[in-house]
C-alpha cells in the first residue's frame, strides 16, 4: 500500500555506478504495461537511496521523469471539466426556456433522444480507471519515496527528527518547479474534498499514496506555502482545512452510533494511518505560520464546525434565511428511529414488508451488503445535499440498514417548490449488484400523479434504478451508490417543466401547443404539491419526520404563503377567462372547491408558532412524541399555586406515576429559568414545588413576560394547553378549569381557559368546572368557542368539580373513551383547530357532602380549613383519576393515529384522481368475478396530423396492446383487487401467446383454443384524440365462444359476485350466460362493444333479466330506435352540451329510452350508463322502484394533461365502478371510482394501464 511497499528493494541489487543504477530506473520505468514488481523495484530503489546517491539520481533526471508522467496521467482539468453534477444539470434545466430544444439532460429519466442500444461497456470502463489510477498511485509512491524512503512508517512521526534526517532540501529549488508542474495540488485539492466514505473505501491505497506525499511535501519548508495558502479566493488550504475536514468525514464514520453494523478493520487501520499523518501536516502547518506575522496567516473556520441556531432567536446572528435554514436543519439531515418492531415488523405503513420479512440483516450472507450500506449512509451525513432552494433528509432504522425513510424538498422555480415529498428505500439482499428499490409515497393516497416517472401507485422511473429502459451508461452498476438515486430524482424528475418527461411529449417542446400543455400541467401540479405535499404534510408529519417538516415549513413559510397566494389570483384570471365564449382552454382546477385546502394553508401558516427548540423537551418526552408514544400534559399551577408543601411535590410525583403505571409518559409544563421546560426531572419538581421560590401564575398571556423575567411559572390550563400543542401533545390531564364567573354580565370575569379551548386542539381531561362558577354561562361560552365538551360517562351531567354533576347536561356523553379517542382524530383529519373538553365526574360521593360548606368558605377563603382537609384529599384523588383516564385516552389516541385514518373527507378535488375521493374501504375477501367476451390484440395508429383522404402517408405511432372488452374488463378488475375468470376463445398463433403472455391479473386458463382460425385483432386510427376508424377481424374466432362451450363452463359460474358480458359475443352465447347467470343468482353486466351488436341484448328481452347496461352514444341510437322508433332522427342524432341541461336532458329521446329500459329491468338494484364523450355520462340509478339519474363530468374536465388513447376509458369506468360496488362502495363513491380509472386510460398507451391499483379507488 502506497510506499510502505518501500522496505521491498534489496540494497544487494543497488549499484555502485550511479549511471547504471539510473539506467535500470529508466528501463523500469519506460516499461509498457507497467508491472507492478517493476514498479516495487523502483520503490525500493528510490526509498533506500542514500541522499546522495537521490541527488546523483536526481541530476540524472529520473525524478523529473517521474514528476512528468505524473503530469501526463494526471487528468484533473479532465476530471474538472466533467463535474457537472446533476444539480448543475437542473440549475440549467430549470433557468431554461421550455422552448429549449435540448433534452440531453433528461436521459434516465423516461424520454430523450438517442439510441439505447449503445456499446459502451462498463466492465471495461472500470478496468480501466482503476488500470489509470494504479499507474498514477505508483508514480505518486516513488515520488514519495524519492523525498523520505520509509521514514513516513515510523509509527510516531516527529516532524523535526525527519526534517535533520533527509537531504532533499538540496535540490528542493529544483524539486518544487517540477511538483508544481505536476499539477499535484490540483489533484490533492480535487480529491480531499471528497468526503465519500464509500468512494474512499474503493480507493484506499490510492488515497493513502495521496496523503503520504502530502506528509512529505509539508515536511520540505519551500512547499508548505502551496500547502497552507489557498491559490485563490475560491479554493480551500489542503494543509488547514482539506486535510483536517477529510480526516474529520473518516472520523465520522467510526464515531456514528447510527451505523448498526461492525466497521470494516481495513477501513480502521486505514483511517488510524491518516489520522497520523494528518497530524504531521498540521503540526508543519503551524509551525511555518508560526513564524509569520498574524495578518499572513491563513484565517479558516474549522470544516467540522456546526453551528445549531434556535429557532427562537429574534436576531440569529444576522444570517441569511439560506443560513438560518441550513443551520437550523443540519441535525436533522440524518436521522434515525424505530421503523421496525422487535417481530421485525413495519411500525409504519412500509412498501417492502415482504422484502424485510425474507430477510435476515445479521445474517453472515449479509455482512458484506451491510457494510457497503454502512459507508454509504456514512457518507450521507455529509454529502447529502441541504441548501433553501432544495433538500435531502433521511431516516434509518435503529436496528436495521437496509431500510430508510427519504424526504426531498421541491426545488425553487419547479411545480413542486417548497413541496416535502416521502420516498421509502429498500436496499436488496443482492445489492450492489442491483440497484436499491424506491418507492413513492406522496401520493395523495394513490390519487395523485405528481410527474410522468412519478406514478400514483409509488413507482418511479428512472434508469439508474431499472424502472425505465435508459442507455447503458445511465444504468446501476456496483459502483453507483443511493446517494446518486436521491441525486437523480431530486434534480431530474422534480423539474421546472415535468411534462415533457412523458415519453415522446418532448418532441413538443418550442412549439405552441406544447408550451400551452407545459403550463396547465405545471399549474395542476402546483396546486397537487400546495395541498398533498404542504397541508396534508403541515397537518399529518410522518413522526420520523416531524421535526423537520415543521421546521422547514416553518422557515420557508413567506415563500409557502406567497406561493399559494400566486396560484389562487391565476387560478381566478384562469376561471374568469373562462367564462367567456372565446376562451377554447379548460379551466385549471377542477372545481372551485379545490381552492379550500390552499385557502386553510394560507390561513394556518399565518397563524402557525414556531416549533418549539427540542432541546426544551425532555429527552423521555421528545422519545416518546418522536415513536408515537402516548404522552399526557401536566399543569404545574397545582404545583406552584395549588397545593401546599410538601403535598404539592408528593401530588406532582403521584401524578406522573399514575400515567406511568398506564404505560403512557407524563410531561410536566413549567417555565423555568428563562425556558419553557418540558418534562420535568425530580429536581425540578422539587424546586418548583419549594416555599418562597417566587413563582407566579402564568397564563397563555403571561408566557413572554415570565421568560423574560426570568422567573419560575406554573403554567395554568391555557398556557400548559398551547405549551402542550407546540410540542405536539394531544392529551393534557388537570383537576378543573376555570370558567365565567358569577356576575360576570358586570365584571367581564372570564377565564383565559374558555378561549384558549376555544382555539387550541388539545384534549383536556378535567373535573368539569367548580360549582362556584356560573357553570351554565361556562357552558354557553364554551359553545360560542367551538369547544368540544364530551363528558366521559353514562349520563350527561356535567359535573362540577367536587360534585358529580350540575344541573347542567352536556352536548354529548359516552363511557367509551375509544370514541373519544376516534373523536380526537376525526378532528384532526378536519383540521379544526379546536379544544375538546373531556369532563369526568370525580370518582367519590365525598365531595357532595362538603359541598354546601364550600359555598360558606369561599366567602371566607377557608375552603381547606373549613372542610377539615377533606377538600384536598377531594382535589388530589380527581387529580389522579383524571391522570389515569387521560393515559388511557392517549394510549387509545396512538393506537388510533397509528392505524389508518377512521374518517376520510376530502379536502379538495384530487388532480388527475377523481371528482370526489371514495372513502378508503378495508379490503375484504375479494370479489369474484367471471368476464365472459372477446380477447383481441390492438393495434392503434396515433397521429396528431390533419389527416385528409388524398392516399398520402402521415407521421404517427403504431402501437401493439392486449384489448377486447370483456378481456379489457378482466385486467381492470384484477389489478383494482377482484378475483376474475376470463371466458374466451383465441387462436393458436404469436397473437395468442401474447395475450396470454400478459395475462398476470386474471384467470385465462379456461380459453378455448381453435387451431383453424387466428386470433381477433381489431386495428383503430386516432387523429388527435379521437378515434376515426376502426377495422376488426373478430367474428372468426368469437364464435367458437358457443352455447355449448359455455355450458361446460358451468361451474364457473357458481359463487361468483357479477358476471360481465361483452356485446362480441353471439346473440345465442349471450343467451346462454343469462340464463346460466340467473340459475346461480349471479348479476350480470352488458356492454354492447359496438353499434352494430348493441341490439343483441334485445333478443328474447334479455336486457329484463340483467342488472347493468353501458351503451355509448351510438350504440344508444340503437335502442331509441328500438323504443322509441316515432322519434325523427334529427332530435338525437346529434347531442350538445346544451342539451346537458336538467330542464333540457330529461326531454331527450336518450333520456327517455334510458329511463325506459332501466324501469322494465327486473331487477330492483340496476344500473344505466350512457357514454357521451367528451360531454361526460349520464349514469341512471334504480333502487326500489325509484330511478334517479347523475350527470358525470369528462374523466378529464380540468386536467391539462393530453389524451393519449381512447380506446379503453369507458371499459375501465366500468369495472371501476362495478369493483368498488363489489366492496361496498355507494353509487356516487363508484362513479368516482369509475373516473379514475377512466382517466388513467386516456392518459396512457395501454387500455389497461400498469398504474391500476386498488388504492387508487379507495380500496385499501
């Protein structure tokens, strides 16, 4: 390694003859390819040359040899100039036109020009540079050798003792010139300040070599000014600032307590070597500076220096907002916690549970992988990137490696800006060999689609992690690390223009139309990060990473504010404009409602306090808030004020262990010494509880001057209230609270806790208020408030402090503390804002009996003294009992939050996801299902030409896909999660193998094969997104699907939930599923695929004996004539948006023929849909006799984004909405089910995009 190879030469071997022995070096050193016994010989020469035969070498011109190859494979203006990293390459992106034509920047990623298919070969690559660097390490060690042989191995370097012992200081006027032209510092420069502990461990004896020559160079007096001084204002001083930071990064890594898995010994004894030599340049560093004056000498801030900047600072130093959000987030930049339980289970919600479970991380078979994982996360404490504009965050589990949590912040200029998006990281049990799994999570719970490689169900594509078919050079290889992944998706897919990574859309970059399309996409996409990656973020943080959420939402909440403000006034001029007849766009957001949730983000962040230091939180209390754990508030004016000594202190004490006893932790609130304190220790209990410490009452009111002050203050309800919210406490246990005052009508005497409950979502367990109160004002005052009073037992009294209850009844009661608990979260989900008052009757009759005393020693402020004590043994046991009951609803809180939400209401209209969002359904046992229909292969011509029939040739896309409705059905419902049976028959050909090749969401093992006829293909022409022609070869194989054939396939039919028919099939087969659907008591479904087979429903009126028809327009033409055959042609050959009006529609020939068919259906649960294009659907429903009839926007009303296909959208709003009918859903909630999937069809090449997922309608 480097040149402790020196002690290699034999002296016997080294000549007398100065001019032999300089002819051997020049033969070794001219040999091509270089050997490395040849290049220990000239090691060994060099390092154990007396001085004087190193300078008759010298004089021979070996050394500036050596210094000139160096020089030659020195590449460091090369490697320089090929530094633009990728956040160089989204700077450029993002201050770029939209018109720019260059999409070099955005390989990888899912589009750009250029073949994938390149030669380049990594392996040789890779053989390669290492070949490079080896034959660079090698010159670098005999340069080394040159100047001290082996007297760098000592292993106590005394910087004096070498300086007296070599002679190189007379030809160092001659040696320095030469280094310099080296480009040696350029290079140590370039590569000390890499702080990467995994490309540092690839390269070890490369780096050692380079610091070893640093050493030797610092020990010769004329170098050490081009070691100390930096060369120009921008560069850094290897000597006082590079090396010390490049050890400290080495230091790092064996000093992190999150890295969970044994170090690598060679990797130690490689960081102990540097650590010596470190300390020899630094020690020659301050010995040169020493001898000169002060004003010389170089002024640098130590690397390793961090300064942390409360957030409570008025004037943190006069810093920049930059520094300030840098400073305040830079411990939080790598975190850990508890992301598995000790069964090895997810405690969160995780996309790798499966991954984890296969798994065994202390598994020798793992120990490299682990270790490679530790240098990597290693690296992350001081790579990852954290600047205002954008950054990374990521959290590890304690225990486990191989899993992490990542935050990245939207990038400025972008969509996305401000916005705090969650990504889950899964390293394999192969890696590096394979990229590490990412998935996405900001995904508006599976309804948003942020960006083209961004999809609603999590995936992301990108090259590097094998998600997208990239040229070879953007792929994993074992060198890349996670570090590049989170690099790659923060600067290339978070971009200014994201819709042109849609693959092929940047062929619409510089043109018009596709700068019109960039800029409604940006603006749905600004609207989708404002509401799911700000205020659902802002409300609900994931606790891994609470802290830094709030802290960034918090610094950057002027810019957040001004943001949204922005998208509300375009979002106006957006819909003023179109309510004039000229204007052609759709309008950007889908309804007015989607404004509310920007609105209530302005609203909060105006109003939001700042998150409290963490260091004013207890340590078990800021553990216990970070894992979720059930924390209750306690008040510390029954402390200070309440109680005398020494009671107070036993009744603190007392409090807490009953809350310990329920396994939840308790947080005493008090002001001490200038600080909020958080969790008390026993000393500050005692020292808040002392006689004569001066303490005073601290309302909410009271909190600066107190602080201030300096003074002790025991914090009363309102003040422990907003304390306790600050920190993020849901549950705060006290005896009573204060209320509206006898003759308040005179006095104004109102609490301060009234309005604080008012305002402060914070759960207060209490006692009720004291019967000396005017508990019926209380009462009425706290109704004005909006506070939620729940009193905790089986009647509705309210109680009255001492007494059970008061005269007065409360709004609602219940014993069940659960329901409280579910209460609680239902209002988080709200975002409400408000107190609840959880009043609990104290837990002994004692306090009736002294009641009436009380009244008489109020007036004499006698209260305990008149009571004979009995008042205080009173107060004490509620106290207690209100603890108890509060640990418990905390605890019943927890496990609530920790499950998924129990009450979902949409805030805003999802982007590009629904008109309203389905209530999340448990999945149950799955719906089964049995397609019976056509199985076709499609072939599509898409064109945006003005196609005109001249037999001239157009520029398109031809596109080959798995289609059929009854087939198109199948797939849909068997990626939305039902259980499904497809009945078909195919050819035996390619065709049919690639259908069945596809088949991995449904059961086609049933098909009927007939070898004498080919496949169904069906060939459409789409013309701008709208399909003009449509040619099939169908019937020749879909008649095999006959009544005989069915009729073996009985048994399929039994226990299945819906049976979908596809209009392909004969008049006689469709006959035979009815009859065979009724027999088993199975519903069916019909869609008539065509125009000119919709009529195949009428024979023997088997459109009576099913549940569900969904003709299109034309197809309904059809049955108007059928039913309607006096109607003239002209009333429903056309059909206008006019005609969508209520007063209009329901005189329409369609619905009527609609309304007609649906009433003679037999069924008493039927279902009519009309598709009418772009003007929407018109769905009917009939339940018990009566019909009722909903008028559905497009799929893509408000959406800017381009239709891409139409050929599978109704077939998906269709098994949409009969699945989420199939687990439960309400007609309204199915429709929107319906819409989504309808959307995701136009919106992508195949009928039945991979993007289908139950999630996205709801189905958890």
């Amino acid at each position: 390694m480097g040149s402790s190879l020196s002690t290699q030469g034999n002296p016997e071997n080294i000549h007398d003859n100065i001019e032999s022995l300089a002819d051997r070096l020049n033969h070794l050193i001219d040999q091509d390819p270089w050997r490395m016994s040849d290049m220990l010989k000239i090691i060994g020469i060099l390092g154990e040359s007396t001085p004087d035969e190193k300078l008759a070498l010298f004089n021979a011109g070996i050394v500036e040899k050596i210094c000139k190859l160096i020089r030659e494979n020195n590449n460091i203006e090369g490697v320089q100039m090929r530094q633009e990293t990728a956040m160089t390459k989204r700077k450029r992106q993002n201050h770029s036109s939209p018109t720019t034509k260059d999409t070099g920047g955005t390989r990888g990623i899912g589009y750009g020009r250029g073949s994938t298919k390149s030669v380049w070969d990594i392996e040789r690559t890779v053989e390669e540079r290492i070949a490079q660097e080896e034959h660079l390490m090698w010159l670098i060690c005999s340069l080394t050798a040159f100047l001290w042989g082996d007297a760098l191995k000592l292993s106590e370097v005394n910087a004096d003792f070498l300086t007296t012992r070599q002679a190189v200081h007379l030809v160092e006027d001659s040696l320095l010139p030469m280094i310099i032209d080296t480009s040696i510092f350029p290079l140590l420069e370039y590569h000390l300040n890499n702080d990467s502990i995994f490309d540092v461990s690839q390269h070890l004896d490369f780096y050692q070599a380079l610091i070893e020559l640093t050493a030797g160079l610092a020990l010769i007096p004329s170098f050490l000014p081009y070691l100390v001084g930096p060369k120009d204002h921008e560069s850094k001083s290897i000597a006082k600032e590079l090396i010390p930071k490049f050890r400290d990064s080495l230091n790092n890594y064996m000093n992190n307590e999150k890295l969970p898995v044994s170090p690598d010994f060679t990797l130690v004894d490689f960081i102990q070597r540097i650590n010596d030599l470190a300390e020899l340049v630094l020690k020659c560093a301050r010995k040169y500076e020493g001898d000169l004056p002060p004003e010389k000498r170089v002024k640098t801030a130590h690397p390793s220096t961090r300064r942390s900047v409360s957030l409570n600072s008025e004037d943190p130093s006069n810093l920049t907002k930059s520094d300030l959000y840098k400073n305040a987030l830079i411990d939080l930049q790598v975190l850990s916690f508890k992301l598995i339980d000790d069964q090895g289970v997810p405690i969160f919600s995780n996309n790798f549970k499966k991954d984890l479970k296969n798994i065994n991380p202390v598994s020798t078979s793992n120990r490299e992988r682990n270790r490679r994982i530790a240098k990597e996360l290693a690296t992350l404490t001081s790579s990852l990137p954290l600047t205002y504009g954008s950054s990374i965050f990521v959290c590890m589990d304690e225990s486990r490696v191989d899993l992490m949590k990542v935050l990245i912040t939207g990038p400025e200029d972008t969509p996305y800006a401000n916005g705090i998006f969650e990504f889950d990281v899964f390293f394999p049990s192969n890696y590096p060999n394979v990229p590490p799994k990412c998935q996405f999570l900001t995904t508006g719970n599976g309804t948003v689609r942020f960006n083209p490689n961004l999809y609603a169900d999590g995936k992301v594509c990108l090259s590097i992690l094998g998600t997208w078919e990239g040229r070879p050079e953007e792929k994993w290889n074992p060198l890349c690390s996670a570090l590049q992944v989170l690099i790659s998706i923060q600067a290339l897919i978070l971009v200014k223009f994201p819709y042109f990574n849609e693959p092929g859309f940047e062929r619409q970059q510089g043109t018009s139309r596709g700068d019109e399309a960039s800029r409604k996409y940006n603006m749905n996409i600004e609207q989708a990060t404002l509401v799911h990656a700000l205020y659902e973020q802002m409300r609900h943080p994931p606790p891994y990473f609470k802290d830094v959420v709030l802290r960034h939402i918090w610094l950057k909440r002027d810019d957040i504010i001004k943001q949204a403000e922005n998208w509300l006034i375009l979002n106006k001029n957006v819909s003023s404009m179109a309510e004039s007849p000229d204007f052609e766009a759709t309008p950007m957001s889908l309804t007015a409602g989607g404004e509310t949730p920007i609105r209530r983000l302005i609203a909060e962040l105006k109003g939001m306090p700042r998150p409290l230091p963490s260091d004013l939180i207890s340590k078990e209390v800021k553990e216990a808030l970070k894992k979720g754990k059930p924390v209750v508030a306690l008040e510390s004016t029954v402390i200070t004020h309440g109680l005398p000594f020494p009671n107070n202190l036993e009744t603190g004490k007392l409090l807490e262990n009953e809350i310990r006893k329920k396994a939840a932790i308790p947080a005493t609130i008090a002001l001490m010494n200038g600080k909020v304190k958080i969790g008390l220790s026993e000393d500050e209990l005692e020292k808040i509880s002392r006689p004569g410490n001066k303490s005073v009452k601290a309302s909410a009111r009271d909190l600066a001057n107190v602080l201030e002050k300096k003074w002790i203050g025991g914090t009363t309800v309102a003040a422990t209230m907003r304390l306790a919210h600050l920190a993020g406490i849901r549950v705060f246990a006290t005896g009573g609270i204060g209320g509206v005052h006898r003759g308040a009508e005179q006095t104004f005497d109102v609490s301060a806790d009234l309005t604080e409950l008012g305002k402060t979502p914070v759960a207060v367990v209490c006692a009720g208020a004291k019967s000396i109160l005017d508990v019926p004002k209380t009462l009425e005052f706290l109704e004005t408030q909006s506070c939620n009073v729940i009193v905790h037992g089986k009647e509705p009294w309210f109680p009255g402090f001492f007494t059970k209850k008061t005269n007065q009844k409360a709004p609602f009661w219940t014993d069940n503390l659960k329901e409280i608990a579910d209460i609680l979260v239902k209002q988080d989900e709200l975002g409400l804002g408000i107190g609840t008052l959880v009043a609990c009757p104290p837990p002994t009759d004692e306090g009736e009996k002294i009641e009436s005393i009380i009244q008489k020693a109020v007036e004499e402020c006698r209260v305990n003294e008149l009571t004979a004590g009995k008042s205080m043994e009173i107060n004490i046991a509620l106290l207690r009992n209100n603890a108890r009951i509060a640990a418990d609803l905390s605890t019943l809180y927890a496990e609530a939050k920790s499950r998924k939400s129990v009450f979902t209401t949409p805030v805003v209209t999802p982007i590009y996801a629904r008109t309203h969002t389905p209530n999340p359904t448990q999945l149950r046992k799955k719906p089964k299902v049995l397609s019976v229909g056509a199985a076709i292969v499609d072939l599509e011509v898409i064109t945006d030409e003005d196609v005109k029939d001249d037999g001239g040739s157009y520029k398109g896309t031809i596109i080959q896909r798995c289609g059929g409705v009854g087939r198109n059905h199948a797939e849909a419902m068997g990626r939305l999660g039902c259980e499904v049976i497809f009945l078909t028959s195919v050819g035996d050909d390619e065709i049919s193998q690639f259908l069945f090749k596809k088949a991995e969401h449904y059961d086609l093992s049933h098909a009927k094969i007939v070898k004498s006829v080919p496949t169904a293909t069906y060939l459409s022409v789409n013309v701008k997104g709208t399909v003009v022609h449509g040619f099939s070869a169908i019937e020749g194989v879909v008649v095999h699907i006959t009544p005989e054939y069915i009729k073996e396939k009985e048994s399929l039919f039994e226990n299945k939930d819906f049976v979908v028919i596809d209009g392909n099939l004969t008049v006689e087969a469709i006959d035979t599923v009815i009859t065979l659907a009724n027999q088993h008591g199975v519903k069916i479904w019909f869609d008539p695929a065509d125009i000119a087979k919709a009529d195949k429903i009428l024979y023997k009126e088997n459109y009576k004996k099913i549940n569900v028809m969904s003709p299109n327009f034309n197809e309904m033409i059809q049955y108007i004539k059928a039913f309607e055959p006096e109607s003239s042609s002209s009333s429903y050959s056309n059909f206008s948006s006019q005609e969508m009006n209520p007063e209009l529609l329901t005189k329409t020939p369609v619905f009527k023929v609609a309304e007609k068919i649906l009433s003679k259906m037999k069924s008493e649960d039927a279902q009519f849909f009309v598709t009418l294009g772009p003007l929407g659907t018109l769905a009917f429903e009939k339940r018990n006799s009566r019909i009722s009839y909903k008028v559905v926007p497009s799929p893509l009303v408000g959406d800017a984004r381009r239709v891409v296909s139409v050929s599978g959208a109704g077939d998906l709003f269709n098994s949409g909405f009969l699945t989420a009918k199939l687990y439960g859903k309400s007609f309204e909630e199915s429709i929107d089910a319906g819409i989504v999937c309808a959307r995701e069809s136009l919106l992508h090449v195949e009928a039945v995009p991979e993007t289908l997922n139950p999630k996205l309608i709801g189905i958890e």
